[in-house]
C-alpha cells in the first residue's frame, strides 16, 4: 500500500488506533500507539516520537529524541486488539538530522539489499524461515538470593503419562512427534488458527506440522520474499504465534532449547540471489546425475556466498565455532546427540551437505521446484 490507500484502508475498516512497531537491538518489537487523529499523510515524513534512553542499547539520556516513520506498505490490522487497531512497522529516524538510526535492525537489512544492488551481482536476494517453536501449558521460572527453579508443562508431554484425574493417554513420546495425526496431535487447531491470523496479515504460508519433539513442538513454514519484508513478516509471524497461544491459555516460547534430552528449535532458512529473474546459485543446468540420483551443484557464485556465510565468516574457521558451541553445550548439560535442529553439529556431519538436516549449510532440494536455494540453520535466542 501506498500512503493514501493505508488512509482507505483504515477508513474502511473503521480504525480507532494506529499501533507503530519497531525493532529494538536485541531484536524485540517495540511498540507504542497514537489516536487515529495522528494518521494523516504528514505521519509518513514526519514520524512519532519516543525516548531512545529506554530502549535496550541505543540513545543515552542527554541525546535519546528519536522518531518512528511508519512504513505504508506494512499496514495491516492488528488482530489481538479489542478496539480496531492497525499495526505499522516503522523506521526509526533520528530527528535533527533526519538519518535512519545505524542500530535500527530494520535500516541494517535494508542497507543489505541496497548494497547488494550497488554490486551489479544481483537484484535481489530471497530469504524463506521455517521457524519452529514450542506451545506449553505452564511456563514457571523464579530466581531468588537463595534459590531458583524453571517449570514447564504440556498435556502433550511424555512426563503425563502417569498423570492422575482424567488422562485419556496418547502422549507423544521424546522425539516421536513428526507427525502423526490427532488425537496424539492436540494442537492442530490451534496452528491453524496462527496460520489464518498470519494469512489475515499479508503472510503467505506454505504448511504448518507439528515438530519431533513432545510437549507441544511446532512448525509453520512461510513463502519466501525479499530480505525486509521476510524479516518484518518474521517479527508478525512471532507476534501472531504468541499471541494467539496467549488466547487459549497456552504460551508459545522461540528458545532453542527448552527440554532436556528431545528436540530443540531452530529456524531452517533457505536463501538466494537472483537477478534478471534468474537463480544465480544452482542454474538448472547445473543438474546433474550419478547412479540415478539427482545432485545439485553450485556454480561459483553460491560457493562464494557460502564461504562469506557460514558461522565464523569463513568455512575453514566453521570448526572452532563447533567447538565453541559443543563447550557451551556441555557447560549447560545439554543432551546434543540425536538431535535435529537444536544439535551441536559434530564436526564428521559436515558443515556443507546435500540432503542431511545436521549439516550447517544444504542445498535445498524441496524448495520451490528450483536447485536455487540454500538452506542455513542457526540457533539464536528467543528475545
């Protein structure tokens, strides 16, 4: 949208509040709202202020006047608000010299895609998460000058099987929770409905599962698009999955690795360049067949790009960020073999790998019936 039709937009589903977002360093949304009185066209150059001392790792208090500038083509409406609500995701500017922040998450990825026009590589870059979370019942955690604990629950949980009062049984055991259907799976319903929130937001969705672990893992994959809008659709998807657990007493959680000894999450994102509307990494001449198998090969190009990618920078340092990850691992006594995403990835699995979901980097061969795409897994905490 441009920014008179975000002002039909809003007209026509009877607006009360506009709701501007942003992303803080850490990578949290932010968010604060203004009366419909203030979306006029002058929002859109102008912006909204906010103190910049608050917000995690920006503005020091002598120096924190900052300002949001919505981004029109963002505008969609809020769905979790009892009043009608449309949601922007907005830039956040400085106000005297009118620069976009340099700690503004959003202006560093839109800094990429400007860079890699600059290059004449390629016109665009396309980004495709497949983000995998958890929906728990409970979630307990305290921590005090002479104890601390965590708690965590799910009807779905193999610890349940015992449970007393009405338990109708069929817990998913550790590791056996891709995919069978209900009722072992409880929360078909429930991704469902994230899905059609996201849908309702301009996301496109190619299929939601339920995921290896017990205790409710989940996944829903999203269509892949250009690096900025990838990202603000990332932080909507995180919003509506939360939220939407919220509404049924559950609660939805992105860390890496919330039980011991079954599967963690990760977010598998596949990754391309392409320009002219072509695929520079893996043309489809660069198909090829050994013993009646199909490999895809990558030209030069996607070489490249792997070696500026992997972890570390360089493939050849990828093996001391393998150690560094495993010593963290065993500091925190996590149980790492056997599993998928949330694994130390062992250094005989490979940090390139057609085909194996343990490599670091994998040609994706079920991606959108083009050799193009790379996928790369990374594990990050849930802000």
């Amino acid at each position: 949208m441009n920014v008179r039709e975000v002002l039909e937009f809003a007209k026509k589903n009877k607006v009360q509040v506009v709701d501007l977002k942003f992303v803080d360093l850490i990578g949290t949304w932010q968010h604060f709202t203004i009366p419909l009185g203030e979306l006029t066209e002058d929002l859109f150059k102008d912006g909204s202020g906010l103190d910049g001392s608050s917000i995690r790792g920006w503005r020091a208090i002598n120096n924190s006047d900052m300002l949001v500038v919505p981004d029109p083509s963002t505008a969609a409406m809020d769905p979790f608000c009892a009043v009608p609500t449309l949601s922007l995701i907005g830039n956040v500017v400085d106000p005297i010299t009118r620069e976009t922040y340099n700690r503004d998450p959003r202006f560093i990825a839109q800094k990429a895609e400007k860079y890699l026009q600059s290059t004449k590589i390629g016109d665009i870059s396309y980004w495709g998460p497949e983000a995998e979370f958890f929906i728990f019942d409970q979630a307990r955690y305290d921590q005090t000058n002479h104890s601390g604990y965590y708690f965590i629950d799910s009807e779905e949980g193999v610890w349940n099987m015992g449970q007393e009062g009405v338990n109708l049984g069929g817990k998913i055991r550790s590791k056996e929770g891709y995919f069978p259907v209900a009722p072992t799976d409880t929360q078909q319903d429930i991704r469902t409905e994230m899905v059609l929130e996201m849908e309702k937001a301009g996301i496109a969705i190619e299929k939601h599962h339920h995921e290896v672990a017990t205790a409710g893992q989940a996944e829903i994959d999203i269509r892949f698009d250009s690096l900025v809008r990838t990202a603000d659709k990332m932080m909507m998807y995180k919003y509506i999955v939360k939220n939407v657990a919220r509404r049924h007493g559950k609660t939805a959680t992105f860390m890496p690795k919330p039980i011991f000894g079954d599967n963690g999450s990760g977010m598998h994102t596949h990754q391309s360049i392409w320009k002219d509307g072509k695929p520079l990494f893996a043309p489809f001449e660069s198909w090829f067949v050994t013993a009646g198998t199909p490999i895809v090969t990558l030209v030069d190009l996607g070489a490249v790009y792997l070696r500026g990618y992997v972890p570390e920078g360089q493939i050849g340092a990828v093996k001391a960020g393998q150690q560094k990850q495993r010593a963290a691992a065993q500091h925190h006594q996590l149980e790492v073999r056997h599993v998928n995403a949330c694994k130390v990835r062992q250094a005989q699995r490979g940090v390139f790998h057609r085909g194996h979901v343990e490599a670091v980097v994998q040609p994706a061969e079920l991606g959108y019936g083009l050799p193009s795409f790379v996928q790369h897994d990374r594990l990050r905490p849930d802000p």
